[in-house]
C-alpha cells in the first residue's frame, strides 16, 4: 500500500533533530516526574517506594490521625530525630493547645528543626504561626478540593498537550500497524482521563487507590511506546527494522500475534475473552454493590455537611 506521507525515517535531518530534542527532553522532564512522585507520595507512609497506602494517605488521608503526624511519619521523618518527633506528636495528640506550646517542648523543636524551610518566606505552611499548626493538627482528610482542582487542570492542560506532540510524532511511524498505532495514540488520553478520575474517587474513598495506579502505568507504557518506536525509526531504522538482505523484518505485533497463535493462543483467547468477562461482571458486580452505595452514602455525607 502506498503511503501518502512521509514516514519519520524518510524525514530530513534537521526535523528529526526537532523531534529528537522534543522527545529527549520530556523523557527527562518524565524521570523528574517520577523523581518528585517518589519522594513526596512515595514518602507518605513513611517508606520509600510507591505502595497503596501512599496513594490512600495522599488522596484519602489518614483519617485516624493528622496531617501533622502523617507527615513526621512519612515524609518529615529525616527532619527530627525520634524523640523530638514524637514530643511533636504527643502535642498534637493533646490537642495542639496553645496553652501548652512552649511547656511541652514542642515550640523549640519546631523553632530549631522545622522553621528553617516553613517560615514566612516560603511557599510551605508557616510555622511560625501557632494557627497553621493548629489547622494541620486536625483530622487528616487527605488532598484538600482547591489542591486536586488545581492539579487537576493543570494535569489535563499539561499532560495533553505532552502527548498532542509524541502522538503526533508517532502518527509518522511506519512498523506499527494501524490498529496499534491508534490504541497507542489513544490509550494516554483515556488513562489520562481515568487517572484524574481516579483521584477524586480515592479522596472519596480508598478502595479507589488501585485505579490510580493502574491508570499511570497505562500512560507510562504508552509514552515508552511511542517514544522507542519514533526515536528508533529516525535513527536505526536500517539496523532494527530491516534484514541484513533489505527486506523489512516481520512487524512486531504479527511476530506477537504469530507466536501467540502458534503457543495455542486461539484456545488461550478463549479463556483470555472469559477471564475478561469475569473481571467485567467483578467490575459491574462491585460497582453496583460496593462503589454506588459508598459514592451515594459519601455524597449524603458531603452535603449533609454543608446544609449544617
Ligand atoms: C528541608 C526543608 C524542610 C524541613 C527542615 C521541614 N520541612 Fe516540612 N515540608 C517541606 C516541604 C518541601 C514540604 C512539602 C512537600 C512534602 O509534603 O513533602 C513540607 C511539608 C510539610 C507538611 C505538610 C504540609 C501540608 O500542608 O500538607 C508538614 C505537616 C510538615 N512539612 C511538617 C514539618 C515539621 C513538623 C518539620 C520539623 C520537624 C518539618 N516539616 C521540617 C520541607 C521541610
């Protein structure tokens, strides 16, 4: 079939330098990404490394203790040693009374160890102010409404526009079929979209925690997709994608799909189609009995609160 425009290995050099330093430099800004994610959500339960119950104190919070007493246990701790962490603590607990401020300890450690970053000059909490760590010393109800909002659109905006230019990139490839090249251009917007959902649900409730996940493994396999494949077929066509005799190779997903048939796959389909409708009926199931009713009880919840 003849193709009617320019595949990226046919492009000229000083376009492929464009695109190369596009996609170069949002892999980096990816790695930051991830960088930032370790450390402040991966931080949340007080162990390195992303788990559930980061993404749950994140969205969710803590709901048995404070924003205050997440954090020295999570991504606070290297700030204090032990024992001054927990006179820190033990004040919250007690109420986080003015009264006791100074006599507890807790206004030195906090003027020694903490006010060198929370201070008046910052962005963060300051902690000079006696109200602001009152007001963390409440219930900790996880990302506040105004914080999602805002990430939220600033995610959408932003994300979108990263995968407008490596989906369009990507659409020059010419080893990827059309079918996967458009389940790849679309699938980050769809992850996209579930991944803002998921955080709202999860600050509704923690059992949504797995779908964030889910949802930002999805973008990052799509990216790393799209991303190999152009950098590849700009660069090295000739050596990844061609014989040694000129010919193309075999494209990657017939190598799949022919390996896939030959292990028996067809019979595995079948079970793999089956396995899928369970997860839809567990999908459905669950939605109907656990997540609407939660959802519905949560939203009764929500305004009972502001009626009051
Ligand atoms: C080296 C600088 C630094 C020091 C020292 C520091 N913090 Fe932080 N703190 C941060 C940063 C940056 C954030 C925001 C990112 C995050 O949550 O990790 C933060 C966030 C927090 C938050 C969450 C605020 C919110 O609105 O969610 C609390 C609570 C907190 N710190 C408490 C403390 C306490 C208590 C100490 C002293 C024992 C302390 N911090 C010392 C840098 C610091």
């Amino acid at each position: 079939m003849p193709r009617e425009f320019s595949s990226l290995r046919q492009l000229d050099t000083p376009v492929k330098v464009l695109f190369t330093g596009y996609l170069t430099t949002v892999a980096v800004g990816y790695l930051f990404a991830l960088i930032q994610i370790l450390f402040t959500h991966g931080m949340a339960d007080g162990e390195f490394g992303l788990s559930i119950d980061d993404i749950v104190y994140s969205y969710y919070g803590n709901r048995s203790g404070t924003v205050m007493e997440t954090q020295l246990n999570g991504s606070m701790k290297e700030n204090a040693p032990e024992h001054d962490r927990f006179v820190i603590i033990q004040w919250v607990r007690d109420g986080a009374d003015a009264d006791d401020y100074v006599d507890s300890g807790a206004k030195k450690i906090i003027e020694d160890r903490c006010v060198m970053c929370h201070n008046k000059d910052s962005s963060l909490p300051d902690f000079t102010d006696i109200r602001v760590l009152q007001e963390l010393s409440k219930q900790d109800e996880g990302a506040t409404f105004s914080s999602l909002t805002r990430v939220s659109h600033i995610h959408l905006f932003g994300i979108s526009f990263i995968f407008m230019f490596v989906g369009l990139i990507f659409s020059f490839a010419e080893t990827s079929t059309v079918k996967y090249k458009s389940i790849a251009i679309g699938m980050p917007y769809v992850f996209l979209l579930v991944d803002i959902l998921s955080w709202w649900l999860t600050k509704l409730h923690p059992m949504f925690a797995e779908l964030v996940i889910f949802a930002g493994g999805g973008m990052a396999v799509a990216f790393a997709f799209m991303w190999s494949v152009s950098l590849l077929e700009m660069w090295a066509y000739d050596k990844v994608f061609l014989r040694p005799d000129g010919q193309p190779r075999r494209q990657l997903s017939a190598i799949v799909e022919g390996k896939f048939y030959e292990m028996g796959g067809g019979k595995l389909f079948g079970s793999l189609f089956a396995q899928v409708k369970k997860a839809a009926c567990w999908f459905c199931q669950n939605l109907k009995q656990r997540w609407l009713p939660e959802l519905k009880v949560q939203y009764q919840k929500w305004r009972s609160k502001d009626d009051a």
